[in-house]
C-alpha cells in the first residue's frame, strides 16, 4: 500500500470518529502529510478501509522515522502516536455530547461508544494489554484471576538517563489530574494527547469518567475529582460509589482505602475505580448473616473470603450509605489487642479503614466493606495485615482495591521467572532465582512433574499463594480464634 492511500485511510476513520466532516479532508490529509515528513499526496479516492487504526498508525509511524522527522525513542514515538491519533478522536465537548447522546437510549450504550472510542484511538493499550499473562486458579474461595502484568513497557536505559535530566515540572500534578486531557506528554511524563474525559456531576460536585490505558480487567475504568485532593474513606465515599452505580448500573465501582501500605498506590488525587466486570469476591456467598437493629429491612452478612468482608444489600442506597458510614465510624475507633487490631498509635496516627465496592443487583444496591488495618510490627515491618515474608517472592506490592476483589496483578519479573522455575522443577539447566528455591523445592515434594503437567502446576501453586497473601491482609483470620474475634467486632455494632 502506498503512503498516500495509508494518508486516505486514516483521514476516512479520522472522518468518521465524528469529530470532522467531509469538508476537512484536505485540511486533515495535509496535516498527517506534515507530521510524517511528506512532501506530496497523490490523489486517491475514499473507499471502505479495510485496515485497523493501529495497522495504518503503524504505517504512518515507520514513514515519519524513516523520513526523520521523529526518533526511534519509546518516548518520542509515544508523543508522536498519540497526536496522529488525536486526529481520531473527536475533541472533548464533542466526546461528551456523543457519550450523553448513546446514554439517552442506554448507559452500556454510552459506555460501549466510549470504550470502542479509547481502544480504536490507541489510548487503551490493547496490544501492550495482550502481553499480560493471564490464568485462573482454584481455590477454597472459589476461582481467582492471577495476571503477570507485563503490558506497560520496560524503560530502556536512554529514557532513565532522560529523565535524570529533565527539568522537574509541576504539571499535571499527577496522572489523575483533569489537566492530562491533550497534554502532550513530556520525557519523564505519559503522552495524553488523545486523552478524553466524560463529565458528571455527582450530587452537585465535578467528577470525570475516563478508561485505564492498561486495564486489568474488562472496560477497566477511573472516576476521579475534578481538582487534586487527596483519597478519603467518609460517608460521602459511600454516598458516591452507590450514586455512581445508578448511573452505571452495569458497572461495580470501588475505592482504594485512604492509609499507606492497605491503600493504592495514588493517595494524593480522589478516585475510584469501576468497570464491566464479575470479580472473584462478587461471587463468594454469604456464609454468616447478622443483624443491624437500625436498618431491619437490610440483608447483611460475612462473606466467605480469605479477607475480612461484610456485605450489605437494600433496596434503599441511603439506608446502605448510612450502614456503611455506621461501620466505617466503628471500625476506625476499635481495637483488640488479642488479635493484635489496634486502632491507633499512642501518638494518635489512626490505622483502622475500608475498601469499599458498589453494585447494583437488579433493584438492590450491594456494598461490601472490607476491613484494613495498616499497623507494622517487629515480627512484621512491611505491616501486620500485609503479604508476609514466606509469599513475598510471588507478592510483596500493597493489596489494593482490584486483589481484594480476587484479581492478583503481579509484577513482570514473574514472566522470566516463574519459567526459571519450571526448567527448576523439570531438572533442566536453569537460573531460578534464590527466593523461588525453596518453594520450587516444596512443590517437588508435592508433586511428579513432567514437561506437560509443570507449567499448570506451577500456575495452580501460585493461585494458592496469592489466596495465602488476602489471607494475610485480612484482619480477622479465618480460625476459631479469629472468627470468634471477627464476631465480637460484629457484636459491637
């Protein structure tokens, strides 16, 4: 195919991406031209495009590099792509009045433009996202999802150089900000000029709607405040997460906690996450109902999950926001120093919070609280309700808001070495990493591998760990001992 039909092509998606008109062909044509490094267009026809954004967007690239007009850079390249696809994607004011136009007939239409939007226009990194190793393991708390994040790019040792250098810029504050629509990225700082953000209101406060470039799970997706304040668990938490499931009923949403090492891994900009997707914990069951004499139309129970759970379901979302806040108010102040929950320092630093998550279930609104307690100790510095030491070779990252739900993201280093391990198990020549030893050593004794069986072994093995790190994060341990402390927490409410 020859430049000037690649040129075409991108114009005619550019065209129907609904942010130009027919009128703009040339004008947009001429633009693509310059960015490449062309000098002349041959005359070409519209016709029915029969290649992907990314295909043409990789045509276009490998002309402007071959022309000189951008360096063969991770950074560069990523500025660069993001403005030829800006061309695809209509501008913001634009954007939302689509977005509201599909969400008058229905929300998941509204959500299905903007999803095909943001992978068509290359701001969710689809290709990068099908790098990511992705299995499921069973457990006693049913099937969890382990996924070795391998989609965001290794910097290479040019880009670190780079951004030893570059100058400190306060702008945009964080990844999170508002101010990341169309900002044109900087060496030490992402390309967002293809970046778009819907607009909503949530009971009188301004909130933006956007998608996660790496998402781990289906139209992973970000709710984020349009200034930069910090994260807080409050009862207007609550309030939210079950106003943000009435406009998007097809989505759960959730918050990280607002504490170092049970909190994610922003603190410093409100959001929340949300997205179209059945978690692991969504499917866990009640196993242990109570009652709360306030609110005597409530479903409320324990769920069963390695951490600590307690579910409330009601057809009334304020009933629920006011349970909740109940909890968060009791929690925060609770401590039981014989299974070491302590709620404060003795300097006053508060160490008790909440994970929250929204959804609805045909007309009940469901929210599941899940307890955290961020103290350290000298038996464990990470943090006493953290990954401990023996699981750390497979997870020592905060659990945030997507583990606590059943998704492990564990880190790409996992990728090299887990088939280190299994060349380990297989006696095959090997360079296992000294801290898979001896595990590596614990599965031979379990298990006869064989060059069929061992990768699927070794994928179960690692499901079991990270079953083992939410039983470590979670407060109330899942014995006699801890469920009848579990209870007296329960009791106390």
């Amino acid at each position: 195919m020859s430049i000037s039909q690649t040129i075409t092509d991108f114009v005619t998606l550019a065209i129907q991406a609904g942010g130009w008109m027919e009128l703009d062909r040339l004008y947009l044509q001429n633009r693509v031209l310059a960015m490449i490094g062309e000098e002349s267009l041959e005359s070409i026809s519209p016709t029915v495009v029969k290649k992907t954004s990314l295909e043409l967007l990789d045509e276009l690239v490998a002309q402007a590099v071959a022309n000189g007009t951008v360096k063969e850079e991770a950074m560069d390249l990523e500025i660069f792509e993001a403005q030829l696809m800006d061309f695809l994607t209509p501008p913001p004011s634009v954007v939302n009045a689509l977005f509201a136009q599909h969400y008058e007939k229905d929300p998941a239409d509204a959500t299905d433009y903007f999803f095909k939007l943001s992978q068509e226009n290359d701001y969710i990194k689809t290709r990068a996202i099908a790098k990511n190793i992705v299995f499921p393991a069973e457990t006693e708390y049913g099937q969890l999802e382990i996924t070795i994040n391998l989609s965001r790019p290794e910097k290479d040792p040019k880009q670190i150089a780079a951004e030893r250098q570059a100058a400190q810029v306060d702008y945009p504050k964080c990844v999170l900000c508002m101010e990341n629509e169309g900002y044109k990225g900087r060496t030490n700082y992402p390309a967002r000029t293809n970046h778009r953000i819907i607009r909503m209101n949530l009971d009188g406060e301004s909130w933006g709607f956007q998608y996660s470039p790496y998402a781990y799970y289906n139209e992973h997706s970000i709710i984020l405040f349009e200034e930069h304040r910090p994260m807080v668990i409050s009862k207007e938490t609550f309030r939210r997460l079950t106003r943000i499931v009435e406009v998007l009923p097809h989505y759960f949403v959730g918050s990280n906690a607002d504490l170092p090492i049970v909190g994610g891994s922003i603190l410093t900009h409100d959001h929340y996450q949300a997205g179209r997707h059945v978690f692991p914990m969504e499917k866990a069951e009640i196993e242990q109902y109570f009652e709360l004499s306030d609110f005597p139309l409530m479903n409320a129970g324990i769920v069963k999950w390695p951490m600590s759970v307690i579910r409330l379901q009601s057809p009334n979302s304020e009933d629920l926001v006011e349970a909740a806040s109940l909890i968060l108010e009791k929690w925060r102040n609770y401590s039981d120093e014989d299974v070491s929950i302590r709620a404060f320092s003795e300097d006053g630093t508060p160490h008790h919070t909440i994970t929250p998550i929204a959804r609805r279930k045909g007309q009940l609104f469901e929210l599941d609280l899940v307890l955290r307690d961020n103290n350290v100790s000298t038996e464990y510095p990470d943090g006493i309700f953290h990954p401990h030491k023996a699981v750390q070779h497979i997870k020592k990252e905060n659990i945030g808001l997507i583990e606590v739900m059943g998704l492990a993201v564990l880190p790409p280093r996992l990728g090299s070495e887990l088939e280190e391990v299994e060349k380990y198990v297989l006696e095959k020549e090997n360079q296992i990493a000294d801290y898979h030893k001896k595990w590596a050593d614990q599965m031979k004794e379990i298990y006869s591998f064989n060059k069929k069986n061992a990768k699927e072994l070794i994928q179960k093995e690692v499901g079991q760990i990270f079953a083992q790190v939410l039983a470590d994060a979670g407060v109330y341990k899942r014995t006699p001992e801890g469920q009848a402390a579990f209870k007296r927490f329960i009791d106390s409410l």
